[in-house]
C-alpha cells in the first residue's frame, strides 16, 4: 500500500471517530430547500388561479353590459348576456353558473336611450390541489366584478 493510500484510511478512521458532519450541509439545504420551496410554489399557484378568476370576472361583466347594450329588446339583451359573460369566464377555463350573473337596470324598459345597465358577476374559484369533502367546496375564494354599461343616448326605442 502506498504512503497517500495509508493516510487517506487514517484519515477517514479518524473522521469517523470524531463524529464528522462532512456532507451533512447539502442533505440540511436540499431538506430545507424543499420544505420551503414546496409552500411557496403552492402559494404562486393559488395567486395565479385567483387573478384568473379575477380578470375573467372582470371581462365577463363587461362583455356582458355590452351585449345587453346592444341588444334589440331585453329578451335577447339577457340571453346575449349569459352568452358573452360564460364565452370570457370560459376562456379563462372557469364555468358561469346562471346564478352568478346578474343585470340590474333601473329604468324600464331596460334598453330606453341613455339608460345605465349595472351587471354584476360573483363566483368561487377553487384552490388548486384542495379536494371537495363531502359535495362542498370547502377551499374557494369568491371574486365579483362589476361595470356598468350604457345605452346609446341616441338608440331608438325597441
């Protein structure tokens, strides 16, 4: 056996007697790394699918004030509505529950010139990787929008 083979086996018995902590700092930060990591990509995760929520919200309120703006009579004015409220929330892969629009118009009919239509969507969204226990949806957060359409002042009456 070579000098540097005997030393490196004194040195590695020594090490072990004395109770080295040699390469016991990376375990340390890969475990740490992870349990903090894991959090914080859950917690991007959830803010992400809020904001999503939150803009689709927001375009299908506005869509849907313009389509019952622009509608011939409140009739059509209301199925244009949830028509153009559930194609925004579906482009951000959320669902329009019939509940969850509402139009509310204080002049009657609603479609007079230079009326003011206030159309309100209010939904949950759930929170990615959280199971539904028992039908409910125990971990969701609720998003509304509102905006407030206008008829053209110089519109005929239907």
């Amino acid at each position: 056996m070579t000098r540097g083979a005997r030393l490196f086996r004194r040195s590695r018995a020594a090490a072990s007697r004395t109770g080295s902590d040699a390469g016991s700092a990376l375990i340390e930060f890969a475990f740490l790394g992870v349990l903090l990591f894991v959090p914080l990509v859950y917690l991007v995760l959830s803010v992400f699918a809020v904001q999503r929520a939150a803009y689709g919200a927001t375009a299908a309120a506005r869509e849907a004030g313009r389509a019952w703006a622009t509608a011939a009579d409140d009739a059509e004015g209301r199925q244009r509505a949830y028509a153009a409220a559930a194609l925004a929330l579906g482009d951000q892969g959320l669902a329009l529950e019939p509940d969850e629009l509402t139009v509310d118009c204080p002049s009657i009919p609603c479609l007079a010139p230079g009326a003011t239509l206030t159309v309100r969507v209010d939904t949950r969204v759930p929170l990615p990787l959280v199971p539904d226990l028992l039908g409910r949806d125990l971990a969701s957060v609720a998003v509304s929008a509102r905006h407030d359409a206008v008829v053209d002042a110089y519109r005929g009456f239907p």
